[in-house]
C-alpha cells in the first residue's frame, strides 16, 4: 500500500486531527489551505481535496457542458 497509507491519526476532542507531514509535502498542505471534505468509500471513510483542485474541476466540467 505503499503511496496510499501515510499513518493513522486521532481524532481530537474538538473533531481536528492532523495530517501527516509527508502527506501534506505530497499534496502541498500548507497552513491556512482550504480542503474539501468528502464522503467517500459509501460511508466507511473520507476523501479530503485540496479546495484549488476542486475549482480547476469544476472550470473543466462547466466548459465540456452544454
């Protein structure tokens, strides 16, 4: 699983965990970056998506529709 597993976290009294810190250099995670929270896997887990990734999604969608 090798690029897929970074590490197991705890989920903090407040709901915060932290993301792994080879997680975050792999996908660019600064302080203050805006991520999307996603269901994903029906509801046995999350997807995180960087919010910029998501635009640049969204842009393409809305030009190949119509």
């Amino acid at each position: 699983m090798e690029g897929i597993f970074y590490d197991t976290v705890t989920v903090g009294e407040r709901g915060q965990v932290v993301i792994p810190a080879k997680a975050r250099r792999d996908f660019a995670i600064k302080p203050g970056d805006k991520l999307i929270v996603l269901q994903g896997m029906g509801k046995m887990g999350i997807i995180l998506v960087h919010a910029k990734h998501m635009s640049k999604l969204f842009t393409s969608l809305t030009r190949h529709v119509g």
